[in-house]
C-alpha cells in the first residue's frame, strides 16, 4: 500500500523559512510527476511545485524564486525549501504522486500539513 506522509509545517513569521518533508513509502510503478500542492478553505488545490519523469522542475509564478524542490531518492523522500515566506502562503500543504498502475492513471495523495505565515 502507498503511503505519503508530510511534516514540517508550522507557524512562521513572514520573512521566515520551513522546509516541508515528504516520505513515501509503498510500491510506485512508473511515476508521472511528483510535487506539492496547497489548498485553503473554500478554494481549489493549487500546483506549488513539481518533478516531472525526466525530473524537470516546475514552480507556479507565485513562488518561483522562494520556494524549491528537491528530492532523496535512495530515501523517498521530497522536500520544500520555502524561503522568504509570505501571509498568503497560509495553507495545507500537500504530497502528491501521480503515477501508472497499469494503464491506469493513479493520484496519491499525502495528509497535508499546515503552514501558517503570520505576525
């Protein structure tokens, strides 16, 4: 059974800096992309931060040069270095995989883990 559990969030000055952690656990056959997500109340989930197969990286505008993934392999591990954080980065914060189980496209999806970015 697939398992994403993400930690690191927390409460943040604006300014300030986490790093989200991914563990991912389970058989994963031919993975599609790997990233992060956030959502808030009433709101859809939005793309923060991706790996795709051939690991090209790919950020939304409103984080791009704050925020970056990277990945541990060996470990199945994903992070989120998220640097010069701002209010309006309060959100859940999600692990996804997207991958094939067979012929069909699966998407696994973490807990999420909360960040709050407030004075």
């Amino acid at each position: 059974q697939v398992q994403l559990v993400e930690s690191g969030g927390g409460l943040v000055q604006p300014g300030g800096s986490l790093t989200l952690s991914c563990t991912i656990s389970g058989n994963i056959f031919r993975t599609i992309a790997t990233g992060w997500y956030r959502q808030n109340p009433g709101k859809e989930r939005e793309l923060v931060a991706s790996f795709n197969s051939g690991g090209a990286t790919h950020y939304a505008e409103s984080v791009k040069g704050r925020f970056t993934i990277s990945r541990d392999n060996g470990m199945n591990l994903v992070y989120l270095q998220m640097n010069n954080l701002k209010p309006e980065d309060t959100a859940v914060y999600y692990c996804n995989v997207v991958a094939y189980s067979g012929t069909v496209r699966v998407d696994y999806w973490g807990q999420g883990t909360q960040v709050t970015v407030s004075s």
